[in-house]
C-alpha cells in the first residue's frame, strides 16, 4: 500500500514547529529532524508554502506567508469555480 501524501495544514504545522525550535535556539538541521523529515524536503515544502520573492519580506514569519498563500490560491479557485 502506498504512503499517505501529508496534508498542508500537516506539512505547515511541521514548519511551524521548526520556526519555534529555532527561535529558542536551537540549530535549524536539529530541528528539521526533530520533525522526522530530511533537510531536502523540508526546503522543498518551504518553496513551496512560501514563494521566494516573498521569503525577503523580512518581518512576516514563514507562518503568516504561508496562509496568505492559502487564502489567495482558495480565493482564486472560488472565482474560477462560478
């Protein structure tokens, strides 16, 4: 049987946790295996939650850009649904 893919609130919970790890000092690559995911497909969800033009933002944290993403991509299917 094949494994189950993550949800995006899963891999976001998973981004946050590593965002808070880090804030209290603890190294990042510690803290992405923490989670129990490689340090590649931690990138590879964080490129794909956070676009890179907005990673230089600066104050917004990886969490608030990530749901931003959200809304905008559920906003854009609900127009092209009706």
């Amino acid at each position: 049987m094949a494994n189950k893919r993550p949800k995006p609130e899963g891999i976001v919970a998973k981004l946050r946790q590593v965002e808070i790890l880090t804030g209290q000092g603890m190294p990042r690559l510690d803290a992405i295996r923490q989670i129990g995911v490689t340090e590649q497909t931690y990138y590879r969800r964080l490129s794909a939650i956070v676009p890179i033009a907005c990673r230089s933002m600066g104050k917004r944290s990886a969490v608030e850009l990530a749901q931003l993403s959200s809304r905008n991509s559920s906003a854009s299917r609900k127009r092209t649904s009706v």
